[in-house]
C-alpha cells in the first residue's frame, strides 16, 4: 500500500541544509501495524510529514496505493490528507470552548461527508465517548481528549492512522485506554503508525522500525514478542 523509494528531505538550503532522511526505503502494507522509534532529531517526525502528506521528499518517490504523492497538486494534497490520513498528534490539537460533537465533525465539514451526523456518533462510541458529545473539549481529562482526536481521526475512514508520541503527554492509565483503542481500531482492519519513545509501546505494534540520523537502521517484526494488553 505504502512505498517509499529512497527518500530524501532536506530543510533548508545552502550552507543552511540539512538532511533530515538521507534515504529511506520502506514498504507497509494494508493492515499493518507499524511503530517508529529512535532518537530525538532522527527523522521521525518528519517521515511521518511526508507519509501523511504534509510534505513532499526532496527526492525520491512515496506511492501510496499505486499513486505518485509527490506529484500531485497542493490541492489533490490536501484532498488526499483529509480523505486518506487520519492524524494524531502529542499536544492535543482541539478546538477549546468547542463540544465534541464539533470537534469530530471537522474533517467531514471540510470534505463534505455524507451521513455526517451517523459518521460522528459512531466514531465517538468507538473511543467510548457517547455520554460526552456535548461536553466542551476542555471539561475532558487529556486521556478524553486524545480519544476525541482518534474519533476525529477515524472520522473520513482513512486509509492510515498516524499517530505521532500520542501518549507522550498522558499517565500510564490514560496511555492503556489509548492503546486499547489503537489496537481495537487495527483489529477492525485499519493500517496504524505509531511514532514513539517508549520501548514498550512499540511492543504492541506488529513491526517496529528504528530511525538513526534519517536512515531505517532495523525493521523488525515484533511476532511472538508482541505485547498485549
Ligand atoms: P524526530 O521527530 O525524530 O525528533 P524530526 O523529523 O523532527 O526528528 O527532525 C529531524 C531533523 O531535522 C532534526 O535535526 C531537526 O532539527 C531537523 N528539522 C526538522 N524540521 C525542520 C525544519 N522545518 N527546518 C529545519 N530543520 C528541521
Ligand atoms: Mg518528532
């Protein structure tokens, strides 16, 4: 489904440039479960830019389901994000001061989704939030926060799931809720790709790749290792 072929990225120009990926190579298929590990400044984050789509490589290809990434416009881009990617992020990105219920529905007001109404409700069930629709995003814990953002991320039923240190900012109990989640949300069929630091996050992935200085320096499969909850 996914396939990158030697892919570069380097910010900035000159004397200035820096190569953040110096050439990856990676193949991820539908319903896998990938993690990403390695240290701070090894390119995660911006591997996972361009997977989601919010950056191009420098050079090299990314084919998603057949298709050249790189060579569509900034608007069959953003078409693509919105339709194929559900992200989420560390730092929680909610509207404050806005329900749930709005929060989720973002991406399908953007889209034009039919069936919004049935859409939002069933996601939210899905992280188990039903009896909070109408609650405001900060009258939630930061572990009902980060449930809200699968929701939203499920949303479009994207092809892939990125998530990026989703459990960073939470205490062990909220981390298990997520992961429950995230592993449910696999089980139901979905490709997950989870960016972490934590060792043992990783193990409940299928497959863990571990970046250093912008190249994959493993690839391994977690197999009879992996870790349940
Ligand atoms: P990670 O997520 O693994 O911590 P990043 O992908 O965020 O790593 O960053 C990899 C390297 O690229 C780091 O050295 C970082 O400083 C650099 N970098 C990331 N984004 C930019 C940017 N927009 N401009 C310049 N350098 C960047
Ligand atoms: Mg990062």
């Amino acid at each position: 489904m996914i396939q990158l072929k030697k892919v570069t990225k380097t910010y900035g120009e000159g004397d200035n440039a820096f190569q953040a990926l110096k050439g990856v190579d990676l193949n991820i298929e539908k319903g896998d479960f990938v993690a990403i590990m390695g240290p701070s400044g090894s390119g995660k984050s911006t591997l996972m830019n361009i997977l989601g789509a919010l950056d191009k490589p420098t050079t090299g290809t990314y084919l998603l389901n057949k298709q050249d990434v790189g060579k569509l416009s900034d608007s069959r881009l953003a078409d693509f994000r919105n339709k194929e990617v559900g992200f989420i992020f560390q730092q929680f990105n909610l509207l404050k001061r806005t329900s749930v219920y709005d929060n989720v529905a973002m991406p399908g007001l953007y889209g034009g989704l039919p069936k919004l109404d049935e859409r939002i409700r069933a996601v939210v069930k899905e992280v188990g939030l039903s009896d909070k629709l109408n609650n405001k995003s900060n009258e939630l814990s930061g572990g009902q926060i980060q449930r809200v953002a699968i929701a939203r991320a499920l949303l479009m039923e994207p092809a892939i799931i990125m998530a990026d240190e989703p459990t960073g900012n939470l205490d062990s109990k909220a981390t298990k809720e997520i992961l429950n989640i995230l592993l449910n949300i696999h089980k139901a069929g979905n490709t997950i790709i989870l960016i972490t630091h934590e060792p043992y996050i990783a193990e409940y992935a299928q497959r863990t790749i571990k970046l250093f200085d912008g190249l994959i320096e493993s690839d391994k499969k977690n197999g009879s290792r992996r870790r349940k909850l």
